[in-house]
C-alpha cells in the first residue's frame, strides 16, 4: 500500500488525539464515493514518479498518509513531519484543498525537501 487517506469528520470527538482519522481508501480500493478522498492523492504520487521518477517521500516507498476533512472549515493544508492535512475550506474563499493537485504536490514535496534535508 503506497497511499492511505483518512476522514478525520467521522472521529466521534474531533481532537487531535484521533488523528489521523478513519481510513477511508487506500491503494488499489475503488472510489469512496467521498470526492475528497479519492480526487487527487493518487493523482499527485503518479505525477511524482513519472516526471521525477520519485517513490513517494523518501524515494523507498514510504507510505503517503493524508487526512482529509480536517478541522471545521479549516482554509489550508499542510504537512506535519508524518502526514499531510486537508481542510474542507469555509465554501466562501476557499473550497477543499484536495481540489487542486498543485496544493496536494506543494504539500508533498515539503516532505521531499525535509526528508532531502534531513531537517
């Protein structure tokens, strides 16, 4: 399995405590019927390894971890060290991060560059 992706929404008591969430898909599973789930993190790890010949993070199947729903109406994503995050957006200014792959890449390569660098 080289992707997982979690719903932190359906933790019964959303604190950081149940992260990463439940899982909801992972490699090689049908679409969740949840959009935000199955939209863009298979896309992107694709995207790394055909362009930049890159398997996932650390270049030795890592598994790319993501959670999606995060927070509510949370208006960003981001990468902790281990995972990365995606809110929903408020619907106002900002829609899921999970819509563009740009923002799920820029995420991913944060943990290029920090596995890279050793940071």
């Amino acid at each position: 399995m080289k992707t997982a992706t979690w719903d932190y929404s359906r933790a019964a008591i959303l604190t950081t405590i149940n992260l990463p969430g439940t899982l909801v898909s992972s490699e090689g599973q049908g679409p969740t019927g949840d959009i935000a789930a199955d939209e863009g993190l298979g896309a992107t790890f694709d995207f790394f390894e055909q362009i930049f010949d890159r398997n996932l993070i650390d270049n030795s199947e890592m598994l790319l971890t993501a959670t999606v729903h995060f927070g509510k109406d949370y208006n960003n994503a981001f990468r902790n060290s281990v995972q990365m995050f995606f809110g929903d957006g408020d619907g106002q200014i900002f829609n899921r991060f999970t819509i563009a792959l740009d923002v799920i890449g820029h995420e991913l390569a944060h943990g290029v560059t920090e596995d890279e660098s050793r940071l």
